[in-house]
C-alpha cells in the first residue's frame, strides 16, 4: 500500500488523521509538540535525528514511536548503503542500540527494531542494497499491520460498549498515537460508526495535555464530539453516573496482564473498580511482551521536572519547588475487565489468555 491507499483506507473508516509519511525514502512527522495550535511537518533522513524526535516528543504513542523507530532504522540501512555487509552490521546494530533507548517503556519500540534486526542478522542478504529495501519492506508492513489491527480491534471493542453510554478515556490512544486509527479511539471510532450514539469524556492528561490538545484535536477532525474533564473529575462524574465504561491504550501489557499507561491510568482504574464500571484496555499483540513477567519490571520512564513546574515556556508552579515527573504507571491486572487485541477480546487469567493468543 502506498501513502494513498492508506488515506484512502483510514478514510472509509472515517478516521482523516495521519501522523507518519514515509516518501521517497525519507519520514516525516506531524509535530505533535505543536498541535492543536499548528500542523508542522518535519522531514527526517538521519536515524539519530529520528530517535532524538521520539524522546523530545515530537512523536508518542506507543504503536506509533515503534513504526516511527523502524523507519528510522531503514534511513540507517541506506545511509550506510556503500559499506561493505559485515561492516554495515557493525554499524547498524550501533545505530539500533541507540534508537533502542529513545524512549523506555513503550515495548513496542523494541518489538519493531528487533523485527527488523532479525532480517539484519539473518545472514540471508550479502547485498547491502538488498538488505536496505528488504528492511523498508519490513517497516511498511509494521506499518500497515498496525493500522489493519488498529481497525480490527476497533470492530472487536465497540460491542462492549452500550448504546449511548458514557465512555471516560486518559491520554491519547488515538490516530495520532499509531498507525492510524487508534486502539483506544479506534473502539471509539468504531463505535460512533455503528450508531452507537456514544458521549466521550477525554482525561485532560497532565502534564503534556495528550487529551486535551490530541485526543480532542484529532476527533474533533473527525467530526466526533468530545468534552474534554480535568484529570481529577474523573471520580465525580463516575459517582454522578455519567461514565459507564473507561477504555485506555498501554504502553506494554505483562505476562501477567499488568498495563503500563499514561500516568493516572492507575488511578482511574481503581476508581472505575470503586464505582462498578469496566476498565477496557485496547492494544495490539505487538504491544503484549510475555518477556515481562508482571508490571514491578515495566521500566518507567520519569522525565524533566521542568515539564510539570512549566508549560510551553511558562512557569505553573512557585519557583524553587522540587517537582517528580514519571510518565507512566502500573495498573495492576485485578483491575482490567478485558483487553481489547487484534485477535480477539481477553479475560482474566491473564497470563493463560496472553500466552494462548501469543503462542
Ligand atoms: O508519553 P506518551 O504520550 O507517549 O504516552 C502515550 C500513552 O500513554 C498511550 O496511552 C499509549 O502509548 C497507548 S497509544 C495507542
């Protein structure tokens, strides 16, 4: 598929937002620093450019910053493309260490450069050039894996949720956050498609306002309603009964079925279990890692104090106080009522139902 096809695609599932191109071997991003307030596009053909893009932001979401890593990884393959092959590899796997560390806890970033490390380590190609397109070929289909699984789970989700119901959502698992489509707002998607006349409530998601600047943004293009709720009116409105399900993405799902999202997913999933509402997670199998046994081994990232005390510049808190930052946190597995894949709705026992769609 090419750029168009895939437009095309995204667009018969009603869903117009993409935020990856891959043209004339070389990417770009949509900066997603800047929205909603701009759509800027910034072109990459240089990988450690491209792992630097994913650590300062420009590009997040898990599905997303692994199909960003992947092409990164093929700019490395044809700028080393005059090298002999065992020199290439060397070189290569360096590059591929370092895109490695962009960003911690999202698996799929690994998932993506291992799949096409396997080619590189094969020993099936000689031709350096060979190799380089074979690696494209790999990314792509990350790629259109990605947003195939996406539109998939999105069919496979919107059954679980009641008509007219109101459905709470934390950070942006959206378009924007993969592929295209979304996982999350992929179900979402899909359920606005099958006139399910749902309301989305969107987590404002401090401190990088992932809900409020993307989720709303990109449902918005879609012509999708959205009202927007600071993160700690999320107890209130579940108690007052207007949410009647949550549903989030994740960053990586253990073995154990233990999900590393966005910081506050914890903290909403508790008060889902308080308030008797189901707590869905929706991520392809590419974000599943059977490698992590349970959540306590999820690195999590903790990023700059200066992204909690300001904002775009300008400062929010009293300056000199100290400030913590982790991005991400752990909501333990007694607390997810089902995980939304591409393959399928899974249940409780986790680590039975993860293993036995992954193996
Ligand atoms: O720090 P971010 O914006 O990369 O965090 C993103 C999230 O936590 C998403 O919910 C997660 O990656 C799922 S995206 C489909």
């Amino acid at each position: 598929m090419n750029r168009e096809e895939i437009e095309k695609k995204l667009l018969k599932e009603g869903s117009r937002v993409v935020p990856i191109r891959w043209e004339d071997r070389r990417l770009s991003l949509l900066d997603q620093r800047l929205l909603p307030s701009s759509e800027t596009w910034t072109t990459y053909d240089d990988p450690d450019k491209v792992a630097h893009a994913i650590t300062s932001m420009v590009v997040r979401g898990a599905p997303a910053i692994g199909i960003t890593a992947a092409f990164g990884m093929v700019l490395a393959a044809f700028g080393l493309k005059g090298q002999p092959i065992e020199t290439f590899k060397v070189n290569w796997l360096v590059l591929a260490k370092r895109m490695l560390e962009a960003r911690p806890t999202a698996v799929n970033l690994r998932w993506a450069v291992h799949r096409l490390q396997a080619i590189v380590t094969s020993g099936n190609y000689r031709d350096v050039s060979r190799l380089a397109r074979r690696l494209e070929q790999e990314a792509l289909a990350i790629w259109y894996e990605d947003i195939m699984a996406n539109i998939t789970m999105g069919k496979h989700g919107q059954a679980l949720l009641p008509a007219g119901a109101g459905i709470l959502t934390h950070c942006n698992a959206g378009a924007l956050a993969t592929g295209g489509y979304g996982t999350a707002l992929g179900v979402l998607r899909a359920a606005v498609s099958a006139g399910k006349g749902i309301r989305i409530f969107a987590d404002e998601t401090r401190p990088w306002l992932q809900g409020s600047r993307l989720t709303a943004w990109e449902l918005l293009q879609d012509g999708i309603p959205v009202t927007i709720v600071i993160d700690s009116a999320a107890g209130y409105l579940m108690r007052k009964g207007d949410i009647e399900a949550v549903i989030v993405g994740a960053d990586r799902i253990a073995a154990n079925g233990d999900v590393a999202n966005k910081i506050g997913t914890y903290g909403v999933a508790e008060l889902a279990r308080a308030n008797g509402i189901p707590f869905y997670v929706a991520a392809p199998t590419s974000t599943i890692d059977l490698d992590t046994p349970s959540g306590e081994t999820i690195p999590v990232e903790e990023r700059a104090p200066g992204e909690v005390t300001s904002f775009a510049g300008h400062p929010v808190a009293a300056s000199g106080a100290a400030a913590l930052n982790p991005v991400f946190d752990i909501t333990p597995n007694d607390l997810v009522t089902a995980i939304i894949t591409e393959k399928g709705i899974i249940r409780p026992p986790y680590r039975e139902s993860l293993y036995a769609i992954l193996t």
